[in-house]
C-alpha cells in the first residue's frame, strides 16, 4: 500500500491518492441495479462477491474507453480509467498522469496501472477531492494525458451532472445500509 500524500508541485494540484490493489484484485460485482442512465452516462448500484455494495457511475467515449468512480460501502472512493485497447503489467505499476476539465488548472494524479486499467483511490478526507468532483460536474469536457503532457483520451462530461445526482443517492444509501445481508433497493413504481 501506497501512503496518502498531498503536494503542489509547478503550480499543479495533485490529489491525495493511495494506490491500492490486493493481489487478487477488487472484488467483482455480482448483482447490480442501473439507477440512472442517461446519454453516455450511468449509475449502478452493486453487491461484489465479497457481500460488499458499491455505488458505480461511468461514462464510455467514441474510443470505448470508460471513465468509471466507485464509492464503496467503507466509504472508499475510486475511479477507474479502462480500454480493452491497453495492456500494463499484471502485477501493477504506479504512474503519474494528468486530467485536464476544460480549461481548470490540470490535476496530477497517481494511479496503480495493471491489465487494461488506472486505478486511482482517493482520500476521502482531502479538500482537493470535492473540487475534483465538483469540476467534473460543472465541466464539458474531460482531458487525461500522460505525465509528459500527451493526451491519452477525452471525455465529455455532458451528462455528468444528472449521474453524479443520482450516485450521491445511492452512497447514501450504501453508507446507510444495515448490518447483514445486502440487497438492491426496491426499485419504486412512481414513475415520476
């Protein structure tokens, strides 16, 4: 395990990250509910093989690459870049990259690269985490480039709004989940 960490360096904000992956990985979702989905946008409610919930929001670009965060019910937050057109070691390695929105001061950002995936976790308690979020939601457009300044992928953002709406209801309801076995939520009959 990566310790948390937070630094400005040239005049770059970079998250406070803990890069993190076991050696048999994330548990996998076995169960999910889609809560909202709205253009290229869509939010899961997920129960993982370990029992665990997990609230999911993701965006796919005209690349097939997704942009995906996670809350987990431990209140973990992640976000996962992933192409089936990558190929990183099996065993993971750490790298810096970079996210542009818009025209906002960029972000460097540690994440654990491994098959065909960067994944970054977050410390929940840091100050920068909500600004990040916050220029996701306010955003257009979504740039990551690597940590020489070469663009790896874009998103849009178009959307972002409405799905991070619906994923903060659904860590509420993660967060405020009983002790025993987990459930989807019953899906309501009110169709407004």
């Amino acid at each position: 395990m990566k310790a948390s960490r937070s630094w400005i360096r040239n005049g770059l904000i970079a998250l406070p990250v803990a890069c993190l992956l076991g050696a048999g990985g994330p548990a996998r979702a076995i169960e999910w509910e889609t809560l909202f989905e709205k253009g290229a946008w869509r939010t899961d409610i997920n129960i993982h093989d370990d029992g665990a919930l997990s609230c999911e929001s993701l965006t796919r670009n005209d690349d097939g690459v997704t942009f995906t965060y996670f809350t987990h019910q431990d209140g973990e937050l992640v976000m996962l870049l992933h192409s089936d057109d990558w190929q990183f070691p099996a065993a993971g390695e750490d790298d810096e990259y970079v996210i542009q929105i818009d025209r906002n001061t960029p972000w460097n950002v540690e994440g654990t690269k491994r098959d065909q995936s960067i994944r970054t976790v977050f410390d929940a308690d840091s100050e920068a985490v909500p600004r990040f979020f916050r220029e996701i939601y306010q955003g257009s457009l979504l740039v990551v480039k690597n940590s020489r300044g070469r663009e790896i992928t874009r998103f849009s953002l178009s959307g972002s709004a409405a799905a991070m709406h619906a994923h903060a209801e659904c860590r509420e309801r993660i967060l405020d989940a009983s002790i025993g076995t987990p459930r989807l939520p019953a899906r309501s009959r009110d169709p407004f």
